[in-house]
C-alpha cells in the first residue's frame, strides 16, 4: 500500500498554529514521524490560503523537504500557490492533489502537472457534484477525466483517479458504491491509471472513538476490491497492521483472519459472512457491526456499536 501521510492538514487547530507562527520544527518533526511510520508521501492540504498561498506553500516545501525525501502533494484550491510550490521541489516527483472534471479546473490543473512533471489526482466529480452510483463515476474518468489528460500527451503513469469517499454519517448510501468505482475504475483503461482514495473521509463527523475502526474496517474492504494508494494516517498503528495483515496475508490471529475473509469475500463481489464472525469476541463484533453499515445494510448512528 501507498500511504500518503494526511497530517499536515489546515482543519487541524495545531497544523493552523504553527502555520501561523512559521514554527518550521512542528512540520519537519511530523513530517519525519509521518515517514518513519510508513509514508511514502506526504499530502500538504494548507487550504486555499488566498491571500498568501504564494508564499506560505515555497515555505512549506523549503520546511519539509529539509528533511524527508519522499513526493510532497499539494492539496489545495490556489493554483498559484501550488505553482509557486512546484517551483521550490528539488526531490521526488511531486503530486498536485487534485483536477475535478470541472471545465475550469479540467483546463488549467493538468497543464501546470505537466508543466512541472508532476503526479495528478483527478477527482471524479463535475459540475453537478458527485454522483453516487460506482459507474456515473466511472463514465467521468472515462468521458472527461483520462480523455484530457490524452489530449495534452499527459503520462497515463501519473495520474491518479480518486472516485471520492464520503462519510459514513450522512453520506452511507455512498460506501459501497465507493468500492465498486474502485473495482471497475481498473479496468476502465489500459493502461489503468492508478487509483488512490482519502480514507479518513469515511469517518469525518464520527465521534473520535469510532473513526479508527470504520476507517480499518473499509481499509480492508477496499484492498479486497484492489486499492494500492491512499491518502491517510500513517501514525495509525493499528491501521498500518491492518494493511499488513492483508498484504501479507497473515492469518495468524482471529481478528487478522475476520479482515482477510472480509476482503476475499469483497473481492470476490460477495457479502461478508455472519459465520465468519465470532461473536463472542467484543472486537470481531464491532468489525461487523461495523461492515454491515459501510454496506448500507444498517443505518449508521453514532452509538451503532451499542446496538
């Protein structure tokens, strides 16, 4: 799996602190802690910052890349912040995070990607929004997304297509759809742009108690369907293990079992089965528990694992 490391993100209050402050220590030590913990990139959302983008993202890239090595991705609306960013890479192959099918966006954001040989993520999602339905998104990667980057002689290896998750609490009828658009978008060309997705979305406004869980649990749900990158916590432990579980296919414990039968059976188009579950165990319950409301089988409630 390839994690970009989703912790330099502006809803963060201390993210938003140091920033101000141009405390360059906070971001390089949690820049490293990112990449010792398993990040092969680093994802810099530092919001639309309007009035100084041009100066805060050269900043930040003069920060970092004093002491990781790895692609920095630039999460953000202002491209000129971006572009001022690009200017400042002397490393890894950087990533703009992201083009939309927006005409606007479609126009301009993959010609400064190519501009400065850098990686993509296209989001499938135009101007009407995001269409719930797996292959609605799909047919935006097919129809708008890959054809621009064809017309521009844009490297198919360096685009990324997100089909965009949603969270659990009030966007559920999205999940599961999330996983087909991830199943199908593989093959939707050849050759398949790579697929990444943003993780921790699955869980925005879940109490913080419950986000670790969801987020493993649909982790694994989408690796079965094939998922290789994706933005998200590498600082998780237990998420990280939850990826080598099934990367390695280590079925030595009942809980690593539980997430492998989940994944095989998810891959193989099928619904995870009530018997591979010992109920017995509070930890294998919770996992159904909470599968069965990424499936859209049950309602989501924020006190789902008490029910």
């Amino acid at each position: 799996m390839y994690i970009l490391g989703e912790n330099i993100h502006i809803i963060s209050e201390k993210v938003k602190e140091a920033l101000t402050n141009k405390d360059a220590y906070f971001f390089q030590d949690l820049a490293v802690k990112q990449v010792e913990a398993g990040a092969q990139a680093l994802d810099l959302n530092l919001g639309p910052r309007k009035k100084d983008g041009e100066v805060v993202f050269p900043w930040m890239v003069e920060t970092v890349q004093a002491v990781v090595d790895v692609p920095l991705s630039f999460d953000s609306t202002n491209l000129l912040g971006i572009e001022a960013g690009l200017k400042m890479i002397t490393k890894a192959q950087p990533i703009i995070n992201s083009t939309s099918a927006e005409p606007e966006r479609l126009e301009k954001v993959p010609l400064l990607a190519k501009q400065y040989n850098a990686r993509i993520i296209a989001l499938t999602m135009g101007s009407s929004g995001i269409p719930v339905a797996a292959d609605e998104r799909v047919n935006i990667a097919v129809e708008h997304l890959i054809p621009r980057m064809l017309e521009i002689d844009f490297p198919m290896s360096d685009l990324i297509i997100d089909p965009l998750v949603l969270t659990v609490s009030g966007c559920q009828e999205y999940c599961p759809h999330l996983i087909e658009a991830v199943r199908t978008l593989q093959y939707a060309w050849d050759p398949a742009p790579m697929i990444s997705v943003g993780l921790s979305n699955v869980s925005n406004a879940v109490p913080a108690h419950n986000r670790p869980l969801i987020n493993r649990v649909y982790c694994a749900m989408l690796m079965g369907v094939g998922l290789q990158m994706m933005i998200s916590n590498p600082l998780d432990k237990e998420l990280n293990e939850t990826v080598r579980i099934i990367e390695q296919r280590d079925q030595s414990t009942p809980v690593g079992r539980l997430y492998l039968k989940i994944a095989d059976h998810i891959a193989n188009m099928e619904e995870p089965a009530f018997e591979d579950v010992d109920f017995s165990d509070p930890e294998q319950a919770a996992i159904w528990k909470t599968v069965q409301v990424l499936l859209n089988k049950v309602i989501y409630a924020d006190s789902y694992l008490e029910q």
